[in-house]
C-alpha cells in the first residue's frame, strides 16, 4: 500500500518525500500540480493533481494508506471524504491547535473519521528569510518586538517527524507540538543570523506600521495580518521548546544557528 505525500513540491512535502525515502519508504506517490517541472526522485511514483481541485485527487487515494496532508482549511472536509472513501488507513495532518490558525484543519482530520496524527509547528526558521530584502537594502531589521521569543523549529526536523510518524506505530491519535529546541528573542535572532553572514546586523526597534512597510516589499499584504497577528501572539503567547523533534525522531532538533549557517545564501 502507498503512502501519498500532499503537496509534495512545497518545501516541507518535498523534504518529507526524502526523509521517506531515506528511512527506507517504497511506494511513495507524490501528489503534485505540475508533474513535469516536479524533479522528484527516481522510485517516487509522481501523481498530478491539486488539493484545492479536488476532481483531481480520486485515482491520487487509489491504493493509499497512509497520506501527508498538507493544510488546505477551504477543501479539507471533501479531501478527507475522498481519502475515508478510498480506504485510508492513517492521516499525519500539518495543522494547529483547535483554537489556532489551522484549526479548521485538525477539527476536519478528527471529525472524518480517519485515524489521524496532528503535527501542530511553531513558527518556521524559515520565516526569518523575510528578512532578507531589507538586510540587503539597508543592512539592518526592523520591528517592534525586540524581547518577544518563541521557539521557532526547521521545516526539514517538521518533514522528519511527519515521515517516522507516516512510518513508525505509536503515533496515531498523538497531536504533536512541534517546537525548536532553543527559547530566542528576535534580537537573538537577528544576532545569530549576523554571526552566520559574518556581519553585524542591527535591530531597530521600531512601530508596528513601520514594520509593515519594511515587510510589505517581500510579503506584500500579509505583512500586517504577520505583524498584527503573528508577532503580537508571540508576545502575548510565547512558544517555547518542547524536545518534540528528539522525543519522536531519536535526533535533536535543529539550532537556528545550524539552519542559519547553512542558509547564507537566502540573505546574499
């Protein structure tokens, strides 16, 4: 029986076809929109299709049993009919608390009837690469909240949870809080991140508007919903670690100054 990876050309369902194939995984089915530009490995059946085009995905469940379900909140419930219907056996869900952001997801996962393992991140070290645009303008990052912290975790230690849960037992009915493995401020973010580039990058604390015009230019309009939303959850709801990564996966998260060093070439 497969195991099908959703989303399978995204950055954390690419890396969950490699750690699946690394673990030593066979018929993997990759669900992807686009099969011709995919580059997926040899030995991965690619399958083409689309989560939010959901007259897509019935031949991608055919012979299923497990599936990385990626978090479409507006298609979810008719994915997960789909998958119940072709005979799934298990779901490992990217989502979040009920409460939170993705938790159309997580309330769909269980009310479907699926066996179901919820991976619940905090924010992504790869968030920080919106940063970027402004390091290489002006050589320094603004926001508002420079004491705020949270515990912020590599979407690549995310992927390698999701394959040894897609393919270890034990894990079904667990909703996993997936936290990096260090407590960091933003201004510890950014001074790490200056370490790993070998220069100083300051942090100017600055209003939550001139944020906003700082990100806009990388994230557009998000760049108030993340102000707004995200960076003010921090501070009213610091995330902190939780040895998640080590506990289900025998090896110790990623640090952010790992992940940094070998991201250089996102801030060039």
């Amino acid at each position: 029986m497969a195991i099908l990876v959703t989303g399978a050309t995204a950055n954390i369902g690419r890396m969950v076809v490699d750690h699946l194939l690394g673990m030593g995984a066979h018929e993997i089915r990759a669900l992807t929109n686009n099969p011709r530009k995919a580059a997926l490995p040899a030995g991965v059946e690619v399958a083409e299709g689309y989560l939010r085009r959901v007259e897509t995905l019935p031949a991608a469940f055919e012979g299923v049993e497990s599936v990385y379900l990626a978090p479409t909140p507006d298609t979810v419930v008719e994915v997960l009919k789909l998958a119940r219907d072709a005979g799934v056996r298990h779901v490992v869900d990217l989502s979040g608390e009920p409460e939170g952001w993705w938790g159309d997801v997580t309330r769909a996962v269980e009310a479907s009837g699926l066996p179901w393992t919820h991976l619940w991140p905090a924010d992504f070290m790869e968030n920080s690469t919106m940063w970027a645009e402004q390091i290489r303008r002006t050589g320094a990052v603004r926001e508002p909240y420079p004491d705020t912290a949270s515990a912020p975790i590599a979407m690549d230690d995310i992927a390698r949870v999701a394959a040894t849960a897609l393919l270890g037992d034990g894990h079904v009915g667990k909703a996993y809080s997936l936290g990096g493995p260090e407590k960091l401020t933003r201004t510890e973010l950014v001074r790490q991140l200056g370490v790993a580039l070998g220069r100083e990058i300051p942090f100017l604390h600055v209003s939550p508007e001139e944020t906003v015009e700082a990100l806009t230019p990388t994230m557009g309009d998000t760049a108030a919903w993340y102000v707004d939303t995200v960076l003010r959850g921090f501070t009213e709801n610091p995330v902190l670690p939780t040895g998640s990564v080590e506990e289900i996966t025998g090896r110790p998260g990623t640090t952010f100054a790992e992940w940094a060093a070998a991201h250089t070439a996102d801030f060039a």
